[in-house]
C-alpha cells in the first residue's frame, strides 16, 4: 500500500476506536445496545430512553464490534494487509447498518420527527462513521507500481 494510506488507515482506526464509546443516536451509545437486540431487533414497544438505559456488558455489546474493526484497521495500518482492512470496513458500517435499520424498526417515526435533536452534536456517530467512511475510500486507492531499475 502506499505510504498515505497507512496513515489515512492508522488515522480511521483512531478514529472509530473512540466513536466506539461516544454516543451514536440521542443518549444511544454503542455500550447500550446488546449484539443480541442487533441479530433479533429491539423488542416491541421499546422507546429510545430505554434502549439508552440498558445495561448490557462489555464483550456483549455493539462497542466490542466497533472496536472489533478499529483493530482490524489499525492492523492494515501497520502490516499493509489490504484483507484486514476490508474486513474491518465491512464489519464496522455492516454493525451500524444493522444497529440503524433495527432502530428504524422500531422508532423510526420517533426518528424521522425529532432527528434535529437526536443527530446533533453525536460525536460517535460522526466519528465511526466518517472514520470507516474514509477508510473505505482509502482502500480503493491502487497498489504501488514495482519501480523497475
């Protein structure tokens, strides 16, 4: 890979690896939601207060993804692989992909009515998303040319 994307790629997995603790959606952090509530959705009924309000534990929740693939771009980072980094992009915007589309599922009107408060000022989503966004981008960049003497 070339020299700017190790550190583009370095620079993402920073910056996913803290948007993995910062709130994503209201007071929603990725620390709330179970990776179980991600496989078989939100429960019926449930309001954005108590999803926030779960108490899941560390391996079990959608941080442990985030970081996940926050360690999987920092090891394209440092070895070159561009395996890793696939996988990393692939899982992290896969984890909010799936977290948004079963939060949709079940507040998705409550969404769509008070998204100018619940999207302001979420640093985490910002942070993860615009980090795997960036690195996806970083991974379409060619390969080096072998210089020829």
């Amino acid at each position: 890979m070339r020299t700017f994307v190790h550190l583009v790629l370095f620079a993402c997995a920073i910056a996913v690896a803290i948007g993995a603790f910062l709130p994503v959606v209201g007071g929603i952090s990725p620390g709330d939601v179970a990776v179980i509530d991600l496989r078989d959705g939100f429960t019926t009924g449930v309001t954005v207060e108590q999803i926030e309000n779960q108490a899941v534990t560390f391996y079990t929740s959608m941080t442990a993804l985030l970081l996940g693939a926050a360690v999987l771009l920092l090891v394209a980072a440092l070895v070159g692989s561009r395996a890793a980094g696939w996988l990393g992009v692939i899982v992290g915007i896969g984890t909010l992909a799936v977290f948004f589309w079963r939060l949709d599922d079940r507040v998705g009107d409550y969404l769509r009515d008070n998204y100018n408060a619940l999207l302001a000022d979420r640093w985490g989503l910002y942070l993860a998303g615009g980090g795997l966004i960036i690195a996806l981008l970083a991974l379409l960049v060619p390969k080096e040319r072998p210089t020829v003497r």
